[in-house]
C-alpha cells in the first residue's frame, strides 16, 4: 500500500506544474477559429493558470483568474459576412483550360494577406495590448494561421517564450518548416485542395507548385511586410520574423488523423481535433425540441457555418434547394439569418436565425447534416456520427469534403454545378443505411484515443510551462538551409564524382586502346 502511494505521488509529481502566468494571442477575426481556442484557455484558467488572452472575441463571464484585452473594433468581425453570389459564376474558359480551381486558390488567399497587414498595421499602436506585453509570462500561446506579427511584437516587448502555437485547421502550408516537418507535396495535400493522399500525376503536379507558391506568397505578401510594420513604429531593426517563427516549442492542431488522414508528425506536433467540443451541452430552443420530436423520420439538419450569410443565396438557387429538401421524407432545420424569431415553417423545413449545433447533432432525431465542411461542424458530425452531405465553398472546406468522403462520412457535391437532381441524389446517398452505419464506424475510431483532447492539449502546454525549450520537440531539419534539408550539396557532390569517374574511366580506356592499337601495329609490322 505505502508503495502504490510512492508511486501515485511520484507520477503526480511528474505531471502537475505550479500556477503558471500564461498570455494568449489570437489577431485573427474569425470566430471559428477563437471557438476551438476558448475551451483551452477556460480549462488552463480553471486549473488555476494565471491567463491573460488578446483577442477579438472575448469569452462570457469568464472565471477570476482570465483576463481578456479585446481587439474589438480594430478590424470587422468574420461573421456572416460572406455572400453567396461569389462562388455562383464559375468562369467556363478557365475551367476547360484547367486552371480556373488553382486562380480559386490563389485570389481566396489574398484576403489573408491584406486582413493580417491590416490588423498588424492597427495593434502597433494598440495601447492595452502594448499593457499586457510588457508583463512577464511563463508561457505565450498564439494562433498559427495567416500572421506572425504578435510575434514580433512579444519580442519588441522583450517577451522571449516558450511559445505553444494553436492551429484550427490543419497546418497552412508556411508552417511545417517552423518545426522541421516533411510536408512532402506527392502524399501530403495542400489545405486548400480537394485532394487525399492517393493523387494522380496532374494532382500531385498542381499539389506541388501550390505548396512552392503558399510558401513564397506568405514570406512576401505578409512576413515581410509585417516585419516592416513593426520596424517603421519602433524605429529599429527586428530580426526576421521567420525565426521568430521557429522557436515554438509545441504546435496543437485542430485534426486527428482517422478524419483528416495521415499525415507525417513530430513530437512537438500535435493532434488534438476535438479539443473544442463542449460536452455541458446547451439547451435547445422549445420550438426546435416540439419540431424534432414531432419529426416521424428524423430530422436533416442545414448549415453552412458562421461566416457564410446564408440568406444572400441567390433566388434560383434557393429554389432548387427547397424543390430538393421538399422531397425528403424527413423533416429540416435549416440555419438561415431572415427568418421569424421562432422560425419559419414551410412544408417540412424550418428555418432558423440560430441554432445549438452540436446539441442538434447530438440529438436522437437528427440523422443527417448537410454542411460546408468546416473543420469544427465536420468535427461535431463525426463525434455525434452523423453522416454528412458537404457543399465546399472556400479555404480548407474541399480538402475536408475529400476526406469525409474517404472515410465514409459523407459525400462532397459542387455548389456552383449543384442541381435538383445531384442534391437529391446526395442527401439519398448521405441517408442510406450503408452510409450511415459507415459514418457511426467512422465516429468510433475518431473517438478511440489514449486521452480527451481537450486534457491533451492541456497536458502540452503545462508541459511547456515545466520544460521550456529544455527537451526539444522539433525536428534538425528546422535549423537546415533548403540545400542541406533538400541534400542538394550531397547530390551535387555524387555527381560531380559521378562526372570525375566517368572522366577517370575514359582516359584509361582511351589509354589501354591507344597501347593495344600501338601493339597491333607493332605486330604487323613484324609480320
């Protein structure tokens, strides 16, 4: 008995870690994102962590020991702000040409750039974040998605780590270098195609000058020009922010491999995709409850996320939508801003202003959910193991698309090329038996883990906060150059011998024919 309790108290020992003053910096606006972060910050703050959290979407009653400096006003939020038109006039040209899905890519990504000099641009000057950077911390924890300007900023402010970055998606294509991580473009897709990891020639072409271009446009449409934001406020020289970049101690990403495939990781990498899940479960609306539990089939639930404003869908559009879902059997609850306080009911469909996602994936009665593919909505459909019909419209919204597919979540369709028939024909597919025993399949190998992944996540940056930057985590390909990681300098070097050998061989040979030639003649003319 005194031995298992030497034991138990060595092991918690090992694993617990004294309060810890803990700074969170978040400069993007979408809310999405601070949605997988959220849950992070409450539990670190709930185990008696000091945390002080820079953001444009500061939480609700937030415990005594969070403080929150708010971004808010400095940029607009990311809600509802996308309109449908856009993705409703595919270029036909482009399209035969081949080309029109990678200039897609390419112009969807420039926003990024100018959203994250933007917002850099504004923060220099912003005086309650300069406030909370000029304190001390025992850790900061940062999001890795489309700027590095906080960054420089911890380091005007004498700020020098550990630093835990947060990914909500899978990792942009800039970022893999920072801990030495292979993202090798013939197996590991771009986060903005539509690709898995089995591609043809011409994807693994495209997949490969993408990920080259991502990595240019990122060190010069934003790094560079963050850097030189800081250094024109300050008045001094900073060093590079890419290696600022490289001195994360861990990275947490939003996936987990049996959803979001395989990828090569790193023990400073990880997966912890579901961390966000909230399982206090909300209430849900006593109209929504009335319709659900009135529904004889079950119900479809309909959301295309926070960003997209549903309602600016285009007439005709919209028609072929409700013509599709009338059909149904079942009934539908549909995410739709202009609609009646308590929703509006047509025929099987209600639409509603707001609803409690997960809680409804949650539900007996829902049994389906078309969605646009969204990492945290695919994330709530795979825990609850509800299959999905994914209408892909921009960012990583494709690649998830693929990848429900492959596992048998669900079935991807086009938004631009969508009909009556092949959304029909999807929600048939997504409700069948077939399909929807594959996606419960699929939620119980999501679920089978060593540990939640909210206390995993937790556990990483407590780690952090004993450790630091003592026992490395990334890879020596960090601190490589292109040649060395890339082994050009070798591959030169076993051509050049290559060459000399070649060289070598040919003047002995040259020289053993010249003196048999010489003998040759010798002989003949003793003959």
């Amino acid at each position: 008995m005194r031995t298992l309790a030497i034991i138990f108290l060595a092991i918690f020992a090992v694993h617990n870690v004294q309060p810890a003053r803990i700074l969170g910096l978040f400069p993007h606006t979408g809310k999405s994102h601070q949605m997988v972060f959220d849950p992070l910050l409450k539990a670190l703050a709930e185990r008696g962590h000091d945390v002080t959290v820079v953001s444009f979407f500061p939480i609700k009653d937030p415990p005594a020991n969070y403080t929150t400096v708010s971004l808010e006003g400095i940029a607009a939020l990311g809600l509802e702000t996308i309109d449908l038109a856009y993705f409703d006039n595919p270029n036909t040209i482009l399209s035969i040409l081949g080309v029109e899905k990678i200039l897609k890519q390419v112009t969807e990504f420039q926003p990024l750039a100018d959203l994250a000099t933007g917002i850099c641009s504004k923060i220099v000057d912003f005086a309650p974040l300069a406030d909370a950077l000029k304190k001390s911390y025992d850790v900061v924890i940062v999001e890795n998605f489309n700027s590095d300007c906080m960054l420089g900023l911890a380091h005007v402010y004498g700020i020098k780590g550990p630093f835990v970055s947060l990914s909500s998606s899978a990792l942009m294509q800039w970022v893999p270098d920072r801990m030495g991580l292979t993202d090798n473009p013939s197996y590991v897709p771009i986060v903005s195609s539509e690709f898995t990891s089995k591609m043809t020639f011409l994807q693994r072409l495209e997949n490969t000058v993408m990920n080259m271009y991502y990595k240019v446009w990122y060190r010069y449409a934003i790094q560079l020009k963050e850097k030189a934001i800081i250094e024109k406020r300050f008045g001094r020289r900073i060093p590079d922010l890419q290696d600022f970049a490289k001195n994360m101690s861990v990275m947490l990403v939003n996936t987990f491999h049996s959803m979001n495939g395989v990828r090569p990781l790193l023990p400073g990498v990880v997966e912890v995709g579901g961390m966000h899940l909230d399982h206090s479960r909300k209430p849900i609306p006593h109209y929504i409850e009335r319709f659900l539990n009135e529904s004889e089939h079950g119900v479809v639930l309909f959301s295309w996320g926070s960003l997209i404003k549903t309602a600016s869908i285009p007439k005709y559009k919209e028609d072929i939508i409700v013509n599709a879902l009338s059909k149904l059997k079942q009934r539908v609850i549909w995410k739709y801003e202009d609609s009646d306080e308590e929703g509006t009911l047509s025929g099987n469909i209600l639409k509603v202003k707001w609803i409690p996602q997960y809680e409804l994936l949650q539900h007996p009665k829902v049994i389906a959910f078309i969605a646009h593919g969204g990492l945290l909505g695919m994330t709530e459909a795979i825990s609850a193991g509800k299959p999905m019909l994914i209408v892909p419209f921009y960012g990583d919204q494709p690649l998830n698309g693929a990848a429900a597919t492959s596992i048998g979540l669900g079935k991807a369709i086009s938004y631009a090329d969508m009909t009556e028939k092949s959304l029909l024909e999807g929600l048939q597919s997504v409700l069948s038996a077939e399909m929807r025993v594959s996606a419960r399949r699929a939620s119980k190998m999501w679920q089978d883990r060593i540990a939640d992944p909210l206390d995993t996540a937790v556990y990483w940056v407590e780690r952090v906060i004993r450790w630091g930057d003592q026992d490395p985590l990334h890879s020596a390909a960090r601190d490589l150059t292109f040649i060395e990681y890339n082994l050009i300098d070798v591959a030169a070097v076993i051509l050049l011998a290559i060459v000399f050998i070649i060289l070598v061989l040919r003047i002995v040979v040259n020289q053993i024919l010249r003196l048999l030639s010489a003998s040759m003649s010798k002989k003949e003319k003793l003959h």
